[in-house]
C-alpha cells in the first residue's frame, strides 16, 4: 500500500490521466502492443463490443471508440496471464479464500474447466462431457426443477440468453435470477407501470438535440466514461446539465476528450454541470417532488396574471392519466418535508426547477444512485412525472435515459432472462417449440439466496457474474451457496464465488467477448443491445486464451443436449454450428427480430422498436399515467435514527472505485478521488468526522442497523474527508456488501438497497488475535 494513500487531484476526467492509466493497464497485463492493437477494433463494424459498460457507440467508424475503463476490461480480458491447471494444484480452496479479489482477478483466464475435490480440498481438471454428465445427473435427480437456480450475468450474449432461457424454460422452471435484480430492476418496475415499457426512450440523436439534460444518481466519469463526449458537446453548445449526486464527482465537474487535439496539447477541459445540487443520500424523491410543486405553483402565478400555462395541457390531455390527483398530492406536500428529506434549501430546489422550465427539451438520465433505495421506484415515477408535464416524452432531445450497467443487460432481459416471463411470451414459446413452459413465477436474486439457505434449492448454476459478492449480506449468500449440493460458473477469470461453493462444484471456462469463435459452420459472431435498445453484432479478433474454452452459447447447447436428451425437439447442438440459426430462432420468438440476420448486418446494426417512444402507451389504462407518491419519512434510515438517537447514524451508500467494474476489481486507485493504493476507504464530511470526535486517517469500523437481530459489521476503514453532505458516507463494494440486509430491498422491484443502509461507526478494534480483515495481496507475479 502506499503510504500516501490520499492524494490531492486537480486534473479533470479523462485527458492525460486516462490515457497514461490505459498505457500502464496494458503494460501490467503484459499486452503492450497486442492490446492496442485489440483496442483499436473496439466497437467497430468489423470488431468487438466492449465487454464494459452498455453506452452506446456514436461512430462505427471513429479511429477508436474506448475509453478508459472500457480499455480496462478488454485488457482484462486479452491479458497474457493464465490462470491454469497448475494454479489450482498449488493452492487449495481454502488457500485461495485468503487472497483479496484483485489478486485472484490477476492470476489470469481460466484455461480448463475444473472440478472439486472435497477430499484434497483442491480443484482438479475434468472433461467438458464430464462436467456436462455431472450438471445433467444432479439437475435430473432434483425432485421439481425449481430447486435448480440460473443465474446470469449481463455480459451474456443474446444469442447465448436466448438458448439458456430455452433450455431452463423446457428443463421446466423460471427460476432467472440476473443482475438486473441487483441494479435497474427499480428503472424497469417503475417505466412498465408508468410508460408501458421498461426501457429508456431517448436515443444518442437525443443528446444533440436536448434543451438541459438532468443527472441523477449516476457518475458517467467512472461508469459510463463514453458518455462524457456527449455531455460534452451539449455543454458546449449551451445545453444546460443540472447533477443531482451527494458526493462531488470529478466526470460531472470537467472533462477533457483524448480524441481532443487541442484540449490535450493546452491541458484544457470542458465544464460538464452547469449546476450541482449535492443532495442527501436518498433525497431524490422529495427534490423532484419539490421540483414539480415549483411548476404548479409558477404556472398558477403565471396563468392566474392572464399568461399562457406552463404545462402541456394538450399532451397531458390526450396521452396521460391520473394527472388532477397527482397535482392535488404534490401541491399538498409540505416546503418543510421537502426540503428536510432532500437536503437543499427552497431557493436551490426552485433554481432547478426554474431551468426545467426554461427548457423546451429535456433528458432525465439516472443509474445506481437512484435504483437502489426502499423508494427506488416511486423517485423514477417522479422522474417520469416531471418529464410529462411539458410533453418531454416521444419527441426529439426529450425523454427518459436509464443509464444500463454491464454491456449486455438490456440484451438479456430482451430474450426474457426474467423470473417473471408475461403470458404472451410463453404461449410464443409453446407454439415454436412445441413444449408447454412452467407459468410461475420463478426466484429473483433476493428468493433465490432465501431458497439456498432454507433448502428450497439445491443447485445454483451461474452464467458469469461473481454471485457470492455482487449480492447483498454477503455472509447470507455465502450460506445459500455452501448449503447447495452443486454450484457451477461459467467464467473468464477466477473469482470468489468460486472459492463459495456447494458440496460438488464446477468451473466452465468460456471464451470473452475479444476472441474468435469458431464454431462448424466457420467464425461466429454475436449480438449485444446497448441502453439505448440497439442492436449489433460483435466478433473477436483474438486467438482464445486456451484451446479448450467453450463459447457460451456451446456451452448451453451441450449441456441441454446432456441434461434433456431424446425428450426435447430442440437440435441443441446444430444450432451452435452456425449463429444464424440461433437468430432466426430468436425473429421467431420476438415480432421485434424480424430478419435479425439481414438487419443486424448493417453497419451498426438497428433499433428495436419503443412504444413509448411512439407515443403508444401499452399500459393498463392506455395512456401514460401520473404516479402520485408521499415523501418517505419512515424508512429504514428514520427508523434506525429514531432506534439509536443517543449515537450518531449515517446513511451508506455503496460505491465503485475508478479502477474497478462491478465487482472486478482491476487495480486499487481511484484517481478523481484522489485515493491511491488503497479499497478499504470511508469517504466522510469533515463536520461529521469532527462530531465524531477523530481525525481524517483514523481506521473504523462500520456496522448496520436492522431490525431483524443480526449484527452485520465490516471492519478497517481508512477515514477520508470528502465533499459530501452532513450524515451520509460512501464506501466501496464488495467490500461493503456484508451490510446490506437481504431483507432489505425497493418497494415492488426488491432491489436492494445497498445505496441507503443505516450504518454507525467506531473506532477500529482489531480481531482477537490482533489481526485485521485484510486479505493478502501478494503480486500475482509471485505465483506466475
């Protein structure tokens, strides 16, 4: 660790800084020359889609189309290091459980698939017809197949989507839980219920267009890096863009583009927010809600002077409902409550709601910082709300903009990775393929780690992901897992989930998303659809790390050929001989992939269609509807202040650092935030640290409060005063995702709230033995 982890920086997002971090991420993965060479058909007619994040691609035919932590994931993947037989034969199970994620994601790709050995505690090397024999064995002895879970990971293909919900659906359950249980389950829940279609509506042409686009909850400098471009060119040419985030984040401030000449030869940036309303975590809700009740209030000023309304009577009038309620509900909602649950004053919430105002065309964008609360669904009503009451839905530069995580999640709930397929798909599903599907609903990832510790399941089954950590209550999960008669993953890299394992456990290595797979009928390509529901294919350019992976959609096709046999119409395997037979499955399936091979071939591919978008309403009452919703002022955080009020309760919200993916940790910087060699964190206002009575530098421990008796801690964090608002904190994941209740999840979507957990914090106390959690980081060198 460095002994300076806290450093000071002053230099925007993106520029120099980013490019000098791809250059050292390609040197650490030994893939200098190879790696830029890879990264130059990223994104490209002719190449791969990033395997980072779901932004979509401006210019297919751009000199390059990355950035810097799309950069990171490719060198991940493309890495020389591999992590073979030999590893595992040197280290046990139990050995590898006390290395930290960074350091099991630096082994390398995983070379072959692997089995368990209880008896040495080791895993050994295994057959594919093996490992397939072991599956199908325990899948066909479960007495109902909805003691099997199936879990997948948003970086799955369609194509392999598509087979994987095929086969699970003829096995015979819905049992899918995703990640999007874990992330914009809440944007979905909400956008099906209000607009009649759970996807956003703007498109990249959108952005060019807009009048002031809105952020919340969301930090594109880390998550999202290629949206910056955009944000950029709409700063630049007067489009107002209005951040609403509790920490000060260095994307939403400045940015400067590598592909800008000039920015980067002068050191120059661009000012991305042209206001920053730095919120309390969860606060949302209310500052929308005060928002709207600004635009009631001054449309009554205006129209009561004899003035034109400020609303879109003629739009709410022919495509909405419920608006004279929704009205009613907000115009009786107290100044008092909204500004003490958002956490800016009248004048702050009013000024953003005057810039609404102002402003002809709209965007509401928002990610994590939004889905992941107890009121995560009613806060995107409210977004929603906001956007039509000036017609700023279906038309151009307006609209509402999810900003989806991993590169394929959209993709995959597309080809109905869903634990609750509608009745329309199902029958569509009978009529091509001739079995009758199971019609219950099946476990989303909450019910599905409730099924594995109380028996209801007996084997889980992951399609990528890093399940035992990306979950919350990871000690909860981790019990689910081990409480299993088998666990499987299919994966690229070793990760702990892994190491969490049932009584018999399978590692299936697969190809990534950068390498060539060849399958009987030649090399094959893939199609993914990005957060703005386009669609287009992605073939790798790489030899694969060993020849003996499996593509993930080969790995579907043999393992429903093993474990259903002469009872399924399905030709399992000669569909993986050539793709386009899995895609004419898929048009189908979905009146939406009509021609999917002829259209998917143009340069860029297409779009799939959005009712919303169109103005066609496919909702209960046929139109748009107004959801009214109260401010919350009793949830889990009210509760556990009014429970402890003689000690201090912060409100946690669990972040990414800038060198990491999801749960894939890539290194232990998190440059904009000036934190340097170090995860184990606690960023804190230097109010609170004071009221605490300690010092920034001092080590603590966190614990969260529930009402459910178990005692949740996570120890050892390094204090860091940071620009955030009194009585919140922010802390990294994994490492915080022991405190996350599992009980504890979003009204109607059950997302877990890991971006709202009542936490307490005291000084650090080492364990008995005087050691501390830390897990080792040798460098993987070491082992290589």
């Amino acid at each position: 660790m460095s002994k300076h982890p806290i450093r000071k920086y002053d230099a925007p997002a993106g520029g120099w800084g980013a490019l000098k971090s791809v250059a050292k991420t390609l040197m650490d993965q030994n893939i200098a020359v190879d790696g830029a060479r890879t990264l130059l058909r990223a994104n490209q007619p002719d190449g791969f889609d990033c395997p980072g994040c779901a932004w979509p691609d401006r210019d297919h035919t751009s000199t390059f189309e990355f950035c810097e932590n799309g950069a990171k994931a490719v060198a991940a993947e493309a890495t020389k290091f591999r992590a073979g037989p030999e590893l595992f034969a040197q280290y046990s199970v139990a050995q590898l459980r006390g290395y930290s994620d960074h350091w099991l994601e630096g082994q390398g790709r995983l070379t072959t698939p692997m089995r368990y050995d209880a008896a040495t505690d080791h895993y050994v090397p295994v057959s594919w017809d093996e490992a397939f024999a072991l599956i199908a064995r325990h899948l066909n002895a479960l007495p109902s197949p909805d003691e099997a879970i199936f879990y997948t990971s948003g970086r799955t293909s369609n194509e392999a989507a598509f087979l994987y919900q095929l086969f699970v659906r003829e096995y015979g359950t819905n049992n899918f839980p995703d990640c999007s249980n874990m992330c914009h389950e809440s944007s979905g829940t909400a956008l099906k219920k209000q607009i009649g279609v759970g996807k956003g509506t703007v498109s990249l042409h959108d952005f060019e267009l807009a009048d002031a686009i809105f952020i919340f909850g969301q930090n594109p400098g880390t998550n999202h890096p290629r949206m910056l471009g955009e944000l950029r060119e709409a700063a630049r040419r007067g489009c107002a863009i209005a951040s609403f985030n509790p920490l000060r984040e260095r994307g939403l401030e400045r940015f400067a583009d590598p592909q800008d000449k000039v920015a980067m030869l002068t050191n120059g940036s661009t000012r991305i927010s042209s206001d920053y309303f730095q919120l309390k975590i969860g606060g949302d809700l209310a500052a929308i809600k005060g928002m709207i009740k600004h635009v009631l209030e001054r449309d009554v000023e205006v129209t009561g002077q004899g003035g034109d309304s400020l609303l879109d009577h003629a739009f709410i009038a022919e495509h909405t409902a419920g608006f004279e309620a929704f009205a009613a509900d907000v115009m009786a909602e107290s100044w008092d409550v909204i500004v003490d649950e958002s956490g800016l004053d009248e004048a702050q919430i009013r000024r953003a709601g005057e810039l609404y105002l102002r402003s002809e065309r709209v965007i509401a964008c928002w990610g994590m910082g939004i889905t992941q609360h107890k009121h995560s669904v009613a806060t995107i009503n409210m977004l929603v709300n906001l956007l039509l009451l000036r017609g700023n839905l279906g038309r151009p530069g307006a609209g509402a903009c999810p900003v989806r995580g991993h590169s394929n999640v959209q993709g995959d709930r597309t080809m109905m990775i869903y634990e609750k397929p509608p009745v329309a798909f199902l029958d569509r599903l009978r009529d091509v393929f001739g079995f009758e599907p199971p019609r219950e609903d099946g476990f989303d990832t909450v019910g599905a780690i409730e099924a594995m510790i109380d028996g209801r399941a007996k084997v889980f089954f992951g399609m990528g992901g890093n399940f035992a950590i990306a979950t919350p209550d990871t000690e909860a999960t981790a019990r689910g897992l081990r409480n299993c008669a088998l666990t499987v993953n299919v994966t690229t890299k070793l990760n702990r989930t892994h190491l969490t394992h049932g009584q018999e456990a399978l590692i299936l290595p697969c190809l990534g998303r950068t390498e060539i797979d060849i399958q009987a009928g030649g090399a094959q390509g893939v199609t993914v659809e990005d957060s703005m529901s386009m669609v287009h294919l992605s073939s790798g350019i790489n030899p694969p790390a060993s020849d003996d992976l499996l593509s993930e959609p080969a790995i579907v096709a043999r393992l429903a050929h093993a474990t259903l046999g002469a009872r399924s119409r399905v030709p399992w395997l000669a569909l993986v001989e050539d793709y386009d037979r899995i895609r004419d499955l898929i048009a189908r399936t979905f009146d939406d992939f009509r021609d999917f091979n002829a259209r998917v071939r143009v340069p860029g591919g297409f779009r799939l269609s959005n009712t919303a978008r169109d103005r066609h309403w496919v909702t209960a009452t046929g139109k748009a509807n107004f959801v009214a919703a109260p401010v919350p002022t009793d949830n889990p955080i009210h509760r556990a202040r009014r429970m402890h009020g003689d000690r201090p309760v912060f409100t946690l919200a669990t972040t990414r650092s800038h060198d990491q993916y999801n749960t894939t940790v890539y290194g232990l910087d998190d440059r904009y935030r000036g934190v340097f060699g170090e995860r184990r964190v606690l960023f804190i206002g230097a109010e609170d640290i004071a009221a605490l009575g300690m010092r920034a530098g001092d080590w603590v421990d966190l614990e969260s409060l529930s009402d459910d008796g178990v005692r949740r801690q996570a120890k050892r964090f390094l204090l860091v005063e940071y620009d955030i608002p009194r009585g919140c904190l922010a802390a990294y994941y994994p490492e915080t995702n022991p405190l996350v209740p599992l009980s504890s999840y979003a009204d109607e979507s059950r997302t877990p709230t890991s971006k709202s957990v009542p936490v307490i914090v005291t000084p650090h106390v080492p364990d008995g033995d005087g050691a501390t959690p830390r897990q080792r980081d040798i460098p993987a060198a070491v082992v290589r």
